[in-house]
C-alpha cells in the first residue's frame, strides 16, 4: 500500500508539472459538463492523492509541485 501511495504522489507532481497543452494535463484539470447521475458521486483518482496529502499534513500541494526543490 505504501509504495502505490508514493508513486501516487510522484505521478501528481509529475502532471502537475506538465506543459498546458499536453493532453493527459488537460484530462487531468477538465470538468466534465452535463448532469450528474442519480446516487452517491463517484470517487475521483485526485480524492485518494488528496486524502493521502491531508495525511502526510502537506498543505498547498499544488504551489509545492511547481517548486521542484521543495
């Protein structure tokens, strides 16, 4: 379990890093339009990097990703 959180993690910082026009960062950034079906919204992949985040106490992930060093 652990090893697929950390390379979770890498993964995000790795698409975070992305140039915009590359297509698995916009898929990564897109909204869906539309209605949502009836029941409970589905889990989304960013939920379980973002629980994993809020976890480890790493805030302000997304500024920490363009900082490399950090």
């Amino acid at each position: 379990m652990t090893v697929i959180k950390i390379r979770r993690l890498g993964w995000l910082g790795y698409v975070s890093t992305m140039n915009e026009t590359r297509s698995v960062k916009k898929i990564f950034e897109g909204k869906l339009e539309g209605r949502r079906g009836r029941g409970r919204p589905r889990l989304r992949w960013i939920n379980d990097v973002e629980d994993d985040l809020r976890k480890l106490g790493v805030k302000r992930w997304r500024t920490k990703a363009l900082n490399r060093e950090e």
